[in-house]
C-alpha cells in the first residue's frame, strides 16, 4: 500500500517534515574536542522499534538533510532492526522509517528530543501497528463494486486535534467481493470513501464519479470513523452512489511570461479544514490548462505552482471556486514569486577561560527555519504553502537564505546542537519588521523572535543575523517535593531572565519537561542570571517551548515572571558551566512559607 | 538526413516521479469533433447490466482523460462526448476477464458514431490463501505473482504472468478475475519498494518451493473458486550482513592514483527472469591515493560506474563485481581520457507563428551507436543561450537526442540534423579518446504535427481480422526514412504523432485473413503542425475462388 500524502505534487518532500517525523530520541556522544570515527566517516546509526522496545527488521529508513535538494540516503533495517548510513555531510539530517502495517509514533509535545540529528548520532525510531478499516463497497442494487478506490483520510488525530496539512490518507482498491481492507492507520477520526479521482487509477471507471463517503453521502454528511492503532475497525461500509462529478478546467499562467507555464496546479477542499485533502494535476510546458473532474459540489481553493530550476517556487494566490450543479471552465490562475529572506549565520566565540578547548558549533550544523503565524492564517486556505518554504542552513561563509515562503507573517527561529553554544539573537533591519519605524527613530535591527515578520508575495529581504554564540551551560537536578505536595503531571521547569535588560529576550526564556522521576535537564542556556520555577505545560498539542517564544505570547511570559519573581528562586550559570546535582523545592520554599495575610 | 525523435530508450530512462502522480490537462474541446462510441458486453452470450465501460486516451504528453458509460439491463453501453483521440476500451470488471483477441484500442478521428465495440466476458476464477514465514509470521505486501498457461479457442497456447497483487497485514491475498487454466502461485519481495536490500528470501511457489518445476499447478476453470492457497516462505537471515566494497581507481596509461572521482553504484535485479540495472544512491568520491569503499552493500551483483561530470576529463568503463559473504576489498578501476563534444543548438521553423523554446528546459543526450554501450547515456542541460557541453564521451560514434527535463515534453522539437564544420552527421559524431569536439551545431525542428487517417477497402469497412500496417516516410526515393505507425485500431484508424513540417508519404498495408495482401499510397503535406484527416482506400483483389 502507498501511502500519500494529501496534497501531492513537489511539495511532498518537504511536508514529510511534518508529517513522519517520528518519535526519536538522539543520542550523542559527550562534546569532545576530538571528532569520533563515526563523525569522520560521516556516520548516522540508529535501530528501529516498536513501542514495546522489540526491534523491526525490514524497515526502510531515509536519513534526508533539510533544506537541500540532495538525495535522500536510504537504507534498510537488519534482523535486529538495526541500521547505518554512511558518507554524509556535516549538516542535519531527518530520518524517517517505514515498514508496511505499521505506522509512526505520533510526535509528544512532552519529548524534547530532538529531530533533527548530526553525523555521529545514533537514532531510535518508534513504530508501532496501525489500525484496520475494512468493509465493503456495493452499488444501490447491492451488487459488489469491484475495483473501486476506497479512501481514508485522517481529519483529527489520536489527540482529537484537527489533522495539519500533511495529514495522512491511505487507499486500496475493493476485491471482487468488493470489500477492502485499509491498514496501517495511527490513531485518530477518518473519513472513508469510494470514488473519485485517485492516485491507484485502476482503470479510470470511477474517476469521474463524486466520491461517496460511507454510509453513502457526500461529504458533508460522512460518519466519522474512528481508528485506534493496531486495532481493527469493521463494518465501514459504503453504498455507492454512482453520482458523475463536476469539472474544474483552467489554466495556469506566469505573471512574467506570455505562454502558459509548466506548472502544477493543487485542489483543496475548503470542508476538509486543516488536513484538506487535495488532487493534484500537471500542466505542462505550452499546453492550454489543467482540469480536475470527478469533483462533488462544494467549495475548492485552486493554487498554482511552478519549479524552477534555481529551485525557487512560484505559486498563484489561491482562487476560491464554488461547484453546484455543472462544470466550471476558464478559471485563470497566475503565479507570482514567493519571498525570500537571507542574511548570514556569525559565531561569537566565548572569552571565557571555562570554555576554552571545547567544541565548536559548526555553521552548517545550524538550522534556521521561519515559522508561520497559525492564528493569523485563515484555516480554509490551503494549508500546503506553509511547508514550502521548509529549514535551510548556512553554507560555509555562514550566509543563509529562507526561500519560498507564502505571504504572511512569520517568526524566524533557529536551532543549533552544539553542547557549549546557545542562540543569541536573529535580527532583521528594522524597515523589514512588523512595526513601522517612527519617523526620527534609528533604524535599529529588530529582533526576528520576539516580533512577527510580515511578508508579502516577492518580497527579497536581506540582512538577517543570526548570532550564536559560544559560552553556553547547562543544568541537571532534581525537583524535591515538600511532603503534602505532589508535582502535578506535565510539568516543566522554567528559566526566565533576572536581568532587566534580557526581560523581553525571548531567546532567554527556558523550559524543558520535569521528567516521572522528577529530574530536569536543561542545555544550551545563554549565560547569565534567572529566576527558575516549576509550571504546567503550556499547550496539549505543541512543545512548550515553542508556544513560550511565540511573538503573541508576551503576556503567559510576563505571567511566567511575575510567577518566578514572587517564587524567588535564582540561579546564575557562568559562561560553560555545568551545574550538576541542583535541588529545586517544590512547592518554592519562599511561597510555602508565606502566610495568606502577608500575601495581602 | 535523419527525421523525427530519435531514440525512444531516453525517453522511458527519465520518466521519474512525475508517473507517481495523476496527471490530467485538457484542449479545449473542440465541440464539432466530439464522438460516440456504442456496443454490449455479454456473458455467455447474455448481455449483462452495470458494467462500467471506460474509455482513457492514452499517456501522450502525460494527458491522461477518461470517459465512461454503464450497461443497461440488456448489456448496451453508449458513452458521448469523446473528442478525437487515441484511447483504450474495456469494461472495468475485474472479476471478469475478457475472451481472447479483443481489440481494445481505438482512434477517433472526426465526429463519429462508433457502434458494435462488443465485449464478450466470462466469470474470472479467484485463488485466495495466506503467505507465512517458517516462523508462522505473515508476511505483509509480499509481491504475489502468478503465471498461467492456457489454451484457448483457437487452439493456441500462450502463458502469462502477472504480478500486481500483494498480501495485506494478515499475510492473506486474493486474486480475482483469473482466465481458465493451469496457475502456478509464487511469492517474492517487490526489489523496487525496497532499496534492493530486503528481500530476505528467495521467490517461493505454492506451497514452499523455491524451484517452479515442482510448483503445485491449480487449474482454474470459468468462476472456480480456490482457498487456503497458503505459502511457507523460508527466510534467509544471512542475508541482511552487509559488507564493505573498497577498491583503487588509477589512469589507464601511467597507473597514477586518480583523486576527487565520483563513483556510484548499479545493482543487477535478476526477478523472474527479468533483468535490469537498478541505480544505487551510494555515492563515493576516490581519496588523493585513488581509494574508494562503499559501506554496508548487501550481497547481490554491483557495478561501479564513474559519475559522468561536466567537469570530468576522464571515463571509465562499469566494472562489474559481486558480493557474497565477505568484504570486496582489491576493485581497480582503469580511466581513459573521456572525449567531449560542445556547441549549439539551433531552432529551425519552417512555421508561421513557432511556439517560443526554453531552452534551459531541454537537455541532449548522447549515447554510443555500436549499441552495446552498456546502458550508458551522457547528458548535458542546453544553456538559456543554446549551448551546451556533453562530457565522459566514449570513443567511438556517438549519437545525439533530445529530451526534456525530469522526462517532460521537448516542447515538440526534435533534431533534425547535426553539423559538424558544416557537414551533417550521420550515424553519429566520431569522437577520439581526449578529443574535445567544438562548434558543433545542432538543429531542431517542430515535431508537434499528427496526421490522422482510416484505411477502407473500395467496398467499406475493413473485412473483420485484417491485418493492418501504416508506414510512412519523407521521401519515397529513400526507403529507409520509412517507418510504421505505432498505432493502427481494428477499424483501420491511424494516427503518426510528433512529425516535423513536411512532405510524406503514406503507404497502407492490408493483410486478409487468407493472406491476400492489399496497398495503398497518399502523399500529405504536414505545414504548421496540421494536416487534414486523409482516407486511404485499398482495393482488395479477388481471392483464390472468387469469380469476378
């Protein structure tokens, strides 16, 4: 069975970003000065396994560096489900693995882990066995259909979180009894239907049907299926309806050129929310449009795209297209560029006697990403864009470029894996951020984090800076619970800078998850003074972190501040140190203490 | 003078991912032209009810359109609106099969009423069972291939084998629609899905044999029905050792180390008897001693191929090599200095409004005419300006062609003719070992013209199972520029795509039953890629015992 993702076309690969990046854990050897030979031959091993530890053979796993054009290395699991990719770079890598029936663990907001590994690491990949939608398709008669595609399409996962773009369908055709079996499925809500355009395209006998959704409706009135992994859920049978879908015919055009482009043009259904299902079609090079059929009444978005080979991407403004009832001809759809940041990746070296002899991060070990602003986005538009414009890292002089990125407003991040180094700051000129200079105000560089960045279509914004810096510590120690207190469940340990002049850093704002046997672990902190508490998660679906340095989250950090500046717990790390053994009260001893009277 | 695309085998290398995808694109459809197509499917003689018919043109330039109508109670299907195209017929039934010797293609040309495409269909016979490992485990999207040998109702025997089946997550897999006669059922892993390093075990018959001669033959007769077809699959756990290939590479003439070499390996898949060179993604760049080593290679047969670059000056021969149970460690690989051929490619149109070229968007290909090369073929993109450079020649003549980038469209050119100093080559471009050829210029013309045609006899329609063949050639003073039509239906319709504005000649080629042999010939004239739809009328000369 294929699996596809639901939006096809050459945006695919950089949707698998976000799609099957499974629940890894890295390990890596202790930063030493001297390179290992793994590091030396350019080295990722790894072993995959399921979720009860027992190790998969068979498996075939992609190690893939981000942002590059560059073929995946693939390779395969042995008996013991271990594997090893050998010749590669120093940049990061993602790795993904497949085996038939099984499928991903989904991402835990909670595992800080990272995804995103270096040559010398070793990586775990957990899957476990998907779940099973069977029934049988039969016509109004009753009669078998025989060689029809049977869908299903993930609308929420299995934490009842409505499925990112990205999400997941699986098909299979029906047999000669007319049942089929649909496997390998994680947990979530899927809907199931028969018909319509579709990727096996057996032999076309059902392509220009509307697809009928079990029991036997459109999709508006599809049951809701729900699938638990390596369970089996039967009965999900479909009526089919026989119904001819509409056509959408169009065509695709440069905003620059007068013939029309090779392009690839992608359908979205406005109902199927975040996940949208979509159908992809070819135009090539001179010809005179693209068509979609089999289409059921509804809304559709119609988005236009073209490669180019300096691998750039441009993309028409999605056009909103109502069917009811008939065919729907000359829809026009112009591409336009995307925009493009770039700028340059600088180190600063820590002057600090404690660091001197350790390891340097390495420039292409650096990874920066711009991520889009969700709350501002409309979520019937089509979703696909925002994986376009995937990670990139630096090239040996350090300048770095974010290409292809849809209009709208992003914060730029980036992450670097080097034990002694943290991130220190991303700027952009200030003209290019969200808040407009006032008149008479120096055009001072604005910080990239802290502050969204509004882009439009063909925007080229240059002089961005990323600094990271060397000199970082870290922090390991235990969460000691006075006697009638219990640590409530999710919860992380905050760092928040003490310094009033870091109070708005983002960069200086920390968190990691207190782990079931209450140790906490933080990395790559800025050096400097913070106040440290115990909190809540901040989010069920994303890693706190990320939700902590949203640029729209000023207030939950000056709710965190307050919090830790009554808690008064402090803690100051030096420029590479190692604090180790560190004992944090829980409740804070000060707080405890305290008398409701004196609160007041 | 060489007309038309000149080699095929290019195109069908650099289909890559764009097939993975379904692809649709639509002409305005020309509302005069469009075609009905009538007939009834039959099952033992009895027309039988909702059976879908589909029409799909065939995959010319990725287009892919489909049309379909369902049999009403009396097994009478009628589909409209078709406009003219290339297009394959059938019922969509898969748990039928069809008779023998249907004609499923079909061209229509002009506004047509297409009637009697009849089916005649028997109920298919099923063969279900699971597939296990010695160690009771199901094995999941395991390639099922089966192969039948039949006898049909004319007595001839044939056998076939068919391999797009595959075991769900139980193991469990079920084929459908099967013609009567003798199967034999085998299981294997699909060596494409799996980086050519997973299969785990030899291809196993029914029920656990690995050699086909002792496979259980299951007769299958009209509708029959076999279960518990189960196969024991013995897997092999040696086979996921993997091992180390180092080897040298050194100039052929002095023995000197040769550095900073991009090699690449081939595996040999040898299935079913089927085999084919599959291009491994282990890349290796020779050290300052010539060294190179390839990790963690499962056993299998290999090749190691030098990367052909632009900025390469030397080539080296595939040096073959296998791995069985230990490290390859003693590969040498001998350069020789690679020739290259540069130039210009130049855009003739004999058009009155030429569609514009994007250069950038189409490569050159070469390849050795001695036609053993070895599968192996340079390619060199063309420059927004026209010029391009192919290097890693082979000495020898070597041919050029052209083709578009990621397998899509050359835009309807093709190479009319190559020129070296002024002086077209035919046969290729000689190149010696170390030669750089320069000012090479390469023509291309509009190709984008289709002649479209029907062959009648003076008294009608074609007599039924006549055979047909079109040719057609530039010039009928030379014999060799002739070629056949690829496709010619059972009704006589033809169509000859992807030709160049000019002068041709059409010679129809009719063969009766009884071997009566029957031609006729029309000259046509391509100009701006349209030619009007031409008849050809063979007149059939009496047969042996016909009186006039």
């Amino acid at each position: 069975m294929k699996l596809v993702y639901s939006l096809l076309g050459l945006a695919v690969s950089v949707l698998a970003l976000t799609t099957s990046v499974v629940t890894a854990q890295g390990t890596r050897p202790d930063e030493l000065e001297e390179s290992t030979a793994a590091v030396k031959k350019g080295v990722i091993t790894g072993r995959v396994i399921n979720e009860s530890g027992q190790p998969l053979p068979d498996a075939q796993v992609t190690v893939r560096a981000y942002g590059s054009g560059e073929y995946p290395h693939n390779t395969s699991t042995d008996r013991d489900g271990n594997f090893r990719v050998s010749g590669l770079r120093p940049v990061l890598y993602y790795a993904t693995a497949s085996l038939p029936a099984y499928a991903a663990a989904p991402r835990d907001p909670d595992n800080t882990q990272a995804t995103s590994y270096r040559i010398g690491d070793t990586i775990t990949l957990v899957m476990f066995k998907g779940g099973v939608i069977t029934g049988s398709v039969k016509s109004i008669t009753g009669e078998p259909v025989v060689g029809v595609q049977v869908r299903a399409q993930m609308i929420r996962d299995g934490s009842g979180q409505r499925s990112r773009y990205g999400a997941t369908t699986r098909e299979r055709l029906t047999d000669d009894r007319g049942i089929y079996r649909i496997y390998g499925l994680p947990t979530g809500t899927y809907l199931v239907f028969a018909g319509g355009p579709g990727y096996l395209g057996a032999n076309g006998a059902y392509e220009n049907d509307a697809p009928t959704y079990s029991p036997s409706s459109l999709r508006g009135n599809a049951a809701e299926i729900s699938v638990r992994a390596g369970e089996e859920t039967r009965d999900v049978d479909i009526r089919y309806r026989s119904e001819v879908g509409h056509t959408i015919r169009g065509t695709a055009a440069a905003h620059n050129a007068s013939n029309t482009p090779e392009a690839w043009v992608i359908l979205t259904s406005t109902l199927d929310g975040g996940s949208q299902l979509g159908d992809s079609v070819y135009q090539p090079l001179g010809f005179e449009g693209f068509s979609f059929s089999g289409l059921a009444d509804g809304s559709y978005d119609l988005t236009a795209e073209s490669f180019h080979a300096n691998g750039e991407i441009m993309i028409s403004e999605p056009k909103r297209v109502n069917v009811r009832g008939t065919d729907i001809s000359d829809v026009e759809l112009i591409t336009k560029p995307l925009a493009n940041i770039s700028g340059r990746v600088v180190l600063e070296e820590s002057k600090a006697a404690e660091c001197k002899g350790k390891k340097r991060t390495l420039l292409t070990e650096i990874l920066v990403s711009a991520w889009h602003n969700e709350k501002e986005a409309a979520q019937d538009q089509p979703q696909f864009v925002w994986g376009l414009g995937g990670p990139s890292f630096p090239n040996l002089q350090g300048d770095v470029a974010l290409r292809n990125l849809a209009a709208g407003q992003y914060q730029i991040i980036a992450r670097q894996f080097a034990k002694y180094w943290y991130l220190d700051s991303i700027t952009l000129p200030a003209a290019a951020a969200t808040r407009p200079t006032k008149p008479g105000e120096p055009n001072r560089p604005q910080d990239a984090v802290s502050n969204w960045t509004n882009l439009k279509a063909g925007d080229r914004l240059s002089g961005l800076i990323v600094k990271v810096a060397g000199g970082a510590a870290s922090l390991r120690g235990q969460i000691t619970t006075a006697e009638d207190a219990t640590l409530p469940g999710r919860s992380y340990v905050y760092l928040v800078p003490a310094e009033r002049e870091k109070s708005q850093d983002v960069l200086r704002f920390l968190s990691a998850p207190v782990s079931p046997d209450k140790t906490i672990a933080l990395h790559n902190i800025p050096p400097g003074r913070y106040f440290i508490i115990v909190q809540p998660a901040l989010d069920e679906v994303r890693p706190t972190l990320t939700k902590l340095r949203l640029p729209n989250e000023t207030e939950t950090r000056a709710r965190l501040r307050r919090e830790a500046e009554a808690a008064k717990t402090e803690i100051e790390f030096k420029p590479c140190q190692n604090v180790t053994d560190y004992q944090l009260p829980f409740p804070p001893v000060e707080t405890a203490n305290r008398s409701p009277q004196r609160e007041k | 003078m060489k007309p038309f695309s000149h080699h095929s085998i290019v195109w069908s290398v650099l289909i890559v991912c764009v097939s993975c995808v379904s692809m649709q694109s639509q002409t305005k459809v020309d509302r005069e032209s469009l075609n009905t197509v009538s007939g009834k499917v039959t099952v033992k003689g009895k027309g039988v009810s909702g059976i879908v018919v589909s029409i799909r043109s065939t995959k010319v330039d990725h287009r892919i359109q489909s049309f379909s109508g369902r049999t009403d109670q009396d097994g009478n299907y009628r589909i409209g609106n078709v406009p003219r195209g290339t297009y394959q017929i059938a019922p969509s039934s898969p748990e039928f099969s069809l008779t023998e010797s249907q004609q499923r293609l079909l061209i229509l040309t002009a506004s047509e009423n297409v009637e009697a495409i009849d089916f005649a269909l028997v109920r298919g016979g099923v063969i279900t069972g699971k597939v296990t490992s010695s160690g009771n485990q199901p094995l999941i999207e395991a390639s099922i291939s089966y192969t039948v040998e039949r006898i049909d109702e004319a007595g001839i025997q044939s056998s076939r084998t068919d391999s797009r089946y595959q075991t769900d997550d139980r193991g469990i897999y079920r084929l459908f629609g099967l013609v009567p006669g003798k199967y034999k059922v085998s299981v294997s892993r699909d060596v494409r899905n799996a980086f050519g390093q997973t299969a785990r075990f030899t291809p196993t018959y029914y029920p656990a044999t690995t050699d086909p001669s002792k496979a259980s033959i299951i007769e299958i007769t009209e509708g029959s029905e076999f279960t518990g077809i189960d196969i024991k699959v013995e897997l092999n756990d040696n086979s996921s050792e993997k091992f180390t290939v180092k080897g040298r590479i050194i100039d052929g003439v002095n023995g000197q180390p040769v550095p900073n070499i991009r090699l690449r390996l081939e595996q040999l898949i040898d299935q079913y008897g089927t085999r084919y060179l599959d291009y491994l993604d282990v890349p290796s760049t020779s050290d300052r001693e010539g060294e190179f080593s390839f990790e963690d290679i499962a056993p299998g047969q290999y090749g190691v191929i030098v990367e052909p670059s632009p900025s390469s000056a030397v080539r080296a021969e595939r040096l073959p090599f296998v791995v069985t149970d230990q490290d390859v460690t003693d590969l040498v690989i001998k350069t020789v200095r690679a020739a290259s051929v540069s130039g210009v490619v130049i855009v003739e149109s004999t058009m009155n409004k030429a569609p514009p070229v994007q250069f950038s968007r189409l490569s050159l290909y070469s390849y050795p005419t001695d036609g053993n090369s070895g599968g192996i073929i340079t390619g060199a993109r063309i420059n927004a300006d026209g010029s391009f450079q192919l290097s890693g020649l082979k000495e020898g003549f070597n041919d050029l062609s052209l083709g578009g980038k990621f397998g899509r469209p050359t835009q309807g050119l093709s190479i009319s003719r190559i020129e070296r100093d002024g002086v077209v080559q035919n046969g290729g471009i000689e190149v010696k070992d170390g030669e750089n050829i320069t000012g090479v210029r390469v023509f291309l013309k509009f190709s984008n013209g289709t002649i479209r045609g029907v062959v009648k006899t003076t008294s009608g329609d074609l007599p039924r199972n006549a055979q047909v063949a079109v040719w057609f050639g530039e010039s009928p003073a030379d014999p060799r520029s002739f070629r056949a039509s690829p496709v010619v239906d059972a009704r006589g319709h033809f169509i000859i795509q992807g030709v160049p504005d000019g002068t041709y000649e059409i010679i129809a080629n009719v063969k009766l039953v009884d071997s009566r042999i029957a031609v006729a010939k029309q000259q046509v004239i391509v100009a701006d890629g349209n030619v009007p739809d031409i008849t050809l009328i063979v007149e059939i000369p009496p047969g042996p015992g016909v009186k006039q």
